[in-house]
C-alpha cells in the first residue's frame, strides 16, 4: 500500500519536483505512474523507497510513515519493497544465481534458504537455465529478468520498476511487462514508470499521470495521453 | 551476529584484499615499515631506560658528617637524613669502612694511601634518591641537616640522565604517533579503493535493505585483516632486526648488552597486533561512510 498526501518536494538546486501530490495504490494494484521528463515520476519513487525526503506532506508506504521515517528503520522499509532499474543494475563479476542469492545475501538470509528460494524465482522468470551466466552473456530482456528476480527475491509487498524497458526492443518490453503482469496477478502491487506510450496503451490497467509536479489524471484502465 | 554472517564477512573482506593486491600489499607494507620503525625506538627507549634505572642506582649523594660529631651522634643523623622528601635509602658508611673502600678502588695504586689511616677520612652517608630530576634539591635539603657538613653529587651525570631519557622518550611517543597516522592513512586508501569498487554493490545492497552495519562489515574485515598481517609480520622481522642488532652491538661495545628479546616478546606481539588491529579497524570504519549515502 502506497499512499501520498499532498506531497511536496523542492531540491536544494531550487527544482520545485512535487507540488501537492495526492496518490493511493492500494495493495495487489497495478499502476502505471506516466509523464514526460521531469515530471515528477523518478521524484515519486525516490520518495516510496525514502532515498529523498518529502519537504511537505505525508507518504505512507506498507505502514511506514515514510516522512517521519529513522535512518535506522529505511533499511526494513526496503525490505518491503523491490526495485527495478532500466539500466538493470546487474554486477558484472556475479552469475545470474549470484546477482538474485546476493539480494538475500545481505538482509542475513541463510544460505539454506538462499538455495531453497533463488532457483524458485528464477524458474517464475524463466531463467533457470541460464543460473550460471554473467550479465554480459545475456540479452538485454534477459538482463531485466535477472534484475526483477532481485527485486522479487526477498518477496516484497510492492515491486517498483523505474523504466524497466526503456532499453529493451518493442518486442522484449512485452515480454518484461507480461512478467510484470504475472509478478502482480500473484499478489505483489506493481508500480511501473515509464513514459512509453505504446507499452501503457497496450496494457488495460490504472494510469496515474503527472506533469509539472502535479497528477493531471489518474484513470483505471485508462490510456496514456498526457 | 549469526554464524553464516561472519563467514560471508570474511569471504568478502579476503576477496577484497585480493581484488586490490597491490594495494593491499603497499597497505601492509607500509603498517610493517611504521610498527618496525615505531618499535625500534620503543626498544630504544626500553634499553636505554633500563640503563638510566641502572645508572641511577649508581647515581648517589655522598652526605659527609661534621668531623666534630661522635660516632653515635653521626649514626643518629639517619632520621633526619630521612625525614628530606625525595631520600630512598641512606647506607651509613664509617670513616674506616670509607677508608677500606677507598684502597679497593685504587686497587695498585693503594700505596699512595701508606700512612694514612680512617681518621684521613670522615663518616659519609651513601644516599639514593627518588627523583632524580630533584638532586640538586635534596643535596640542598640535606646540607640544611644540623652535623651534615658537605653533599657531594654528580650534578652532569644526574642532569645528562634525565635529559637523555626524556629526549628519547618523546622521540619515541613522536614517532609512533605520526607512523600510526601514516598506517591508518594507507588502510584507509585501501579500503577507499575497494568501496569505490564496490560503489555499485554498495547501492544495491542499500536498496534491497543491507543495513548500515552489514554493508561496513566486510571493509571493517578488510581492514582489521591488513592490520594483523602487518602487525604479525612485523613482529618477527623485529625479532629478526633486533637480535642482529643485539649481537653487532655486543661485538663492538659489550658494555651494552641488549635486554633479551625473549623477555619481551609477548609484551611486543600484543603491542604490534593491539596496534594493527586499531590501524586496520580504524582504516576500515573512516572510510566507508560517505559511500553509506543512498
């Protein structure tokens, strides 16, 4: 569950990022979060995983009073929530299994559980064959599979993908929404933004739309026409 | 912290040594080169203080007694000889017993005494002081003392003493502050290189939830592993260094003869591991923060 109200947020260069934004994803959801550069999408995400502090308003994130959140309780924050990066994030000298067990590495998870749970997901994402390969003998799909698998690993409440296809062809941008779709019809809210047109309008679902700062629609099942 | 954390730990904090060899090998290096050095004047010190401990056993007052005074009123000025502040011991020396050793000492020489006898001589009390930095004081003390007639004392000697030992013990404590800078700068930069590595893994892990604590853990490793690496290496090459150095001085001056290394080995490994486990651990933990901001 997500919840923004009335969020403000002003950089210290003067960017005036947020102003006022009211924003509820409820759990199990879908959402497209769109609009054009600088808009204010990357500013909302930065926010929900508290990499940046609000300047105004409230953010509630799976229980977390994410404004008024410790230093100290970030880290479980994120442990309810998973990342997704465009540029994929992978580390080049790990394997696939390595990259995915490494998420669960660092939160503590004991190797038992680590060998029990890593070949799972990376059987959801179709990519158990390809454990043993490093990032550069892989596709650029195949790369975004093995950084959503990461992002699945520690099975978060919300998976949040920051333009996961924008360096993906047409075709292997279907296949990592479809994978999306799927990760949310198990139960996980899927926060996707982008500013692809073509991949939104495709895909029946709820379209938030910010532009200067502001939502300027917020549709379920609507289009992308900002 | 559970079991299978601190191995991930260590794994990661080898790696990281690896990873940066030559690094890591400068690193170690330069701990082994600052302890060495560090610890050759701490040795220093250590031989010459025992000297100066032996020299100022030899250091003492001469008190000689008023030559009016009778035995008895000479042995009676014990109390007040003692009653001075900074008096360790007082040995009362008769004038014929002064007499005797006198003759000792000029050994073949004991001829130019022929005539004499104890009566050349007068009572003496052989006093040690505490301080020897205070010597001139107590000789000052002690001529105040009703039937004390003159104190003599080595005042060069005294002074030579003390100077030397306080020179060469701030010279000890300069050097071993300012190599223990340069150790804690050297690991820092080691690990500096290996977070900036890892920045990317870092960010990750910060992002999939590490905490703070766990991310530090493995440079931390690294770094307290370079440490005790430096500081055991050193150790022995100290050994080596100072038991050569120990038979050339014995060889050319066997006036000075070195405290054995083995009296003081343990003392020496502590020292070097307790200072290579700060160095490295101090190294590991100022590096790592600015690289903790996600």
């Amino acid at each position: 569950m997500v919840r923004f109200g009335n969020v403000y947020k002003n950089y210290p260069n003067g960017t005036r990022a947020l102003k006022g934004v009211d924003i509820r994803i409820d759990d199990g959801e879908f959402v497209f979060l769109v609009g054009p550069s600088g808009s204010g999408k990357s500013t909302v995400i930065k926010l929900i995983t508290a990499e940046e502090k609000a300047t105004n308003g409230k953010i509630l994130v799976n229980g977390y009073n994410v404004t008024s959140l410790r230093s100290s309780q970030i880290p479980k924050l994120r442990r309810t929530l998973g990342v997704v990066f465009q540029d994929f994030r992978l580390i080049e000298n790990k394997t696939v299994y390595e990259n995915v067990a490494f998420a669960m590495r660092v939160i503590g998870a004991s190797s038992r559980r680590i060998k029990q749970r890593v070949p799972v997901i990376l059987e959801l994402v179709g990519l158990a064959h390809k454990a043993k390969r490093f990032p550069h003998e892989l596709s650029g799909g195949e790369m975004q599979r093995v950084s959503i698998a990461r992002a699945l690993i520690n099975n978060p409440q919300v998976i949040l993908a920051d333009e996961p296809t924008g360096n993906l062809d047409p075709v292997r941008s279907k296949e990592i929404m479809m994978l999306l779709e799927k990760i949310n019809e198990l139960g996980t809210t899927v926060i996707v933004v982008t500013h692809e047109r073509d991949i939104v309008n495709s895909f029946s679902k709820r379209v938030v739309a910010l532009d200067g700062g502001k939502v300027v629609s917020d549709a379920t099942g609507g289009y992308y026409q900002v | 912290m559970k079991g299978y954390n601190t191995v991930y730990f260590l794994k990661e904090g080898v790696k990281s040594i690896f990873q940066r060899g030559f690094m890591s090998f400068a690193a170690v290096t330069v701990i082994i080169a600052c302890l060495l050095i560090s610890g050759s004047f701490a040795l220093v010190a250590y031989n010459v203080n025992e000297l100066i401990a032996e020299a100022e056993q030899q250091n003492e007052l001469l008190a000689f007694v008023d030559e009016t005074l009778s035995d008895t009123e000479a042995l009676g000025l014990a109390g007040s000889i003692y009653a001075v502040s900074n008096v360790k011991s007082a040995e009362f020396v008769s004038a014929d017993q002064a007499f005797v050793d006198y003759s000792e000492e000029l050994g073949d020489d004991a001829d130019l005494l022929e005539g004499l006898d104890g009566d050349a001589l007068r009572h003496r009390y052989r006093i040690l002081v505490n301080d020897l930095e205070q010597t001139e004081q107590t000789a000052e003390e002690l001529e105040q003392i009703q039937g004390i007639a003159k104190v003599r004392y080595s005042y060069e000697l005294a002074d030579g003493i003390v100077t030397m030992r306080n020179i060469v013990n701030v010279i000890t404590w300069l050097i071993g502050a300012l190599l223990l800078v340069v150790s804690v700068f050297m690991i820092s930069n080691t690990v500096k290189l290996a977070t900036f590595d890892r920045r990317e893994e870092i960010a990750i892990m910060k992002m999939v939830g590490a905490t703070n604590m766990f991310i530090r853990w493995p440079f931390i490793v690294q770094g307290f592993l370079l440490g005790m690496m430096g500081g055991l290496v050193a150790f022995f090459a100290q050994w080596g260094i100072y038991t050569y150095a120990g038979k050339i001085i014995l060889q050319y001056a066997p006036v000075f003869e070195l405290i054995p290394f083995g009296s003081i080995a343990i003392t020496m490994l502590v020292a070097f591991l307790v200072v290579g486990f700060i160095v490295g651990v101090l190294g590991g933990v100022t590096t790592i923060r600015r690289f903790m901001r996600v």
